[in-house]
C-alpha cells in the first residue's frame, strides 16, 4: 500500500512539548513599523538556512499591532491599527506559500495589540488576551477566541484582573499566562494572570520580577521565558517554570547595549527565538535564537534592504 504524504501542517510529535511551534518549516512576520510608516510587509525566514523572502505585500492597511496566532494551515493577523485608526480586518497567510486571504469577523469587542503572541489550543482555538479599545478609550480585560475552522469569535465567561495592553503571552497544553503589559494610565505592570483552558478560569499568580510592557516572549511545556521589553535591557531576562509557580534570571540575550521590543517570536523542536523587532543600537534585522538544550542564545542578526537600518517593529508574526 503507497504511503500518505503529510500534509504541510502535519503536527510532529514533538507538538506535546513545544506547543508555541507551528509545525511549519518557516517563521512569518507580516506588517509593523519601520519608523518613517507602517507597512504592508510580508516575509518569511527558513528555519533550514535562516534566509528571509519577500513575499507579495499585504494587501489591506499598513498597520501595527495585529495580533498574531496560528493554525494548522495559516498563520493568523487579527485586527490592528491604521493611520486611519483601528482595522478590524484579519488577514491569514497559507504556511506554505505565504499567500494572503482575508476573512472578516464580527468581534464582541473592538480592541488590538492584544497578549502576544496569541496562544493556541491544540491548534484550534487561538486566544485574544486583553487589548486596547480605541472606540472605549479603555485597556481592555476581555477574552475570546476565534476557532480556526470556522473563523468566528467566542467570548470567553472569564476575564483578566484588569486591562491590559501589549502584554507578553508564556503557554503550554494546559494554560496561559499573560504577563506584565500596559495598565491603565499607560504604566508597566508585572501581574501574571493564568487562565486554565479547561475550566475558562482567570487565577492571579506569582508576578514577574520587573514591570515591562512590549516584551517578548516564547514558550516550552515546561517554562516560558521573558526576553527584554522596552526599555529592558539584556541582563533582565525572566524564566517561567509552568509546574512549580517560579521566577528565575534567565540567559542573557545577545546584544549588551540597547532594548529589544515588537518582535515576532516563533519556536520550533530546537529552539525559541525573536526575529524582526527593534534594538535601539545596532542596524540590523533582530534574530535571537535561544536553543532548548543548553538554554544558549545565538545571535544570527543580519542586515537588510529595509529603510531605517532594516527596524521593523509592532510586527504580527509567528
């Protein structure tokens, strides 16, 4: 009997302990900020050779905190905000070809820039975690998710101890942690909400060790780890045991001067890393990759034809 091909979006075994990793053989990031405009960028980086491709340019606004999350078949940009204000529209790229699809849905509540990157259950259901509401004005506690067979949002019964924006997702198979972020009154927090997929439960429990908002963040079965933010140098790395409730330092990122900020952050079965993003000090494109076995990062940054000494930054990307 011929053997079936795996489809693209096949889940490897090693899904169970790398929830965050997509499965796919690439990294996308898709419209942000290079500092003169918002874009409409649309590129991917290959986790064989850590080369970048462009790809035809988003077709709807340039805009900046579209919330980013994945599913077995595409990567996933929803909502955002224009320089004409907040866009509702999602925008779904195929994870083989990096081709573009619009899909429209009727969100509950308006909000973007939302816990990033989004959380995924078992690759179904994708979580929207807070935000902020431009026709509120408010920081927003709201949960929902958007199931990714039919494209439609369902609010959650639960909702995070107060608003936040731009905060730093850590999961796993049981539940997500949304981390730090901007409060009302635009201040940095270090709460650290988990919510228990099973249960659609909100507990508050141990903070990170410092305020950050904008941080990046990737995530094993076993722990998340919180890299830099605005304004957080590289020396300021948290680590986050899932099991035991714990914060520890955890390794320096690569660059020794500057803040890293509005990455996109991927994993696969060998490592996590930020790519894309913003360092205030060297003119590159941002990859750091932090491999699993030895928790050692490698600086693979590189230069770009991008404007702005390739910064692009508020990326959706996964």
């Amino acid at each position: 009997m011929p053997s079936i091909p795996l489809p693209n979006w096949y889940i490897a075994p090693y899904h169970s302990k790398f929830p965050q990793a997509t499965g796919f053989n690439k990294g996308f990031i898709a419209f942000g900020d290079n500092f003169a405009s918002y874009t409409t960028t649309n590129r991917s980086l290959s986790f064989a050779t850590y080369t970048e491709t462009t790809h035809t340019a988003m077709s709807t606004a340039a805009r900046i905190h579209a919330m980013p999350c994945a599913s077995p078949s595409h990567l996933y940009h929803m909502a955002g905000y224009a320089a004409s204000g907040y866009v509702s529209t999602v925008n779904k790229l195929t994870s083989n070809t990096s081709t573009e699809s619009t899909v429209t849905i009727s969100w509950s509540t308006t909000r973007r820039g939302g816990s990033h990157p989004g959380a995924h259950l078992n690759r179904n259901r994708m979580y929207f975690f807070g935000g902020y509401s431009d026709s509120l004005s408010q920081y927003m506690a709201t949960i929902s998710f958007v199931t990714q067979n039919t494209d439609t949002e369902t609010s959650s019964g639960a909702a995070l101890g107060a608003g936040r924006h731009l905060s730093t997702t850590l999961f796993n198979t049981v539940q997500a942690h949304i981390v730090a972020g901007y409060a009302s009154g635009g201040g940095t927090t270090n709460t650290n909400y988990k919510y228990t997929y099973a249960t659609d439960a909100i507990t508050t429990v141990t903070g990170d060790t410092i305020n950050t908002g904008i941080a990046c963040g990737f995530s094993s079965n076993v722990a998340g780890y919180r890299v830099q933010g605005y304004n957080i140098q590289h020396t300021q790395n948290t680590k986050y045991t899932f099991s035991s409730d714990t914060w520890a330092t955890a390794t320096n990122s690569p660059e020794t001067n500057g803040m890293a900020f509005g990455c996109a952050q991927y994993v696969n079965q060998y490592e996590g890393a930020l790519w894309c993003g913003y360092n205030s000090v060297f003119a590159k494109r941002l990859l750091y990759r932090l491999a699993w076995a030895n928790e050692t990062y490698t600086n693979s940054s590189y230069t770009t034809g991008d404007p702005n000494n390739g910064f692009l930054f508020y990326v959706g990307g996964y």
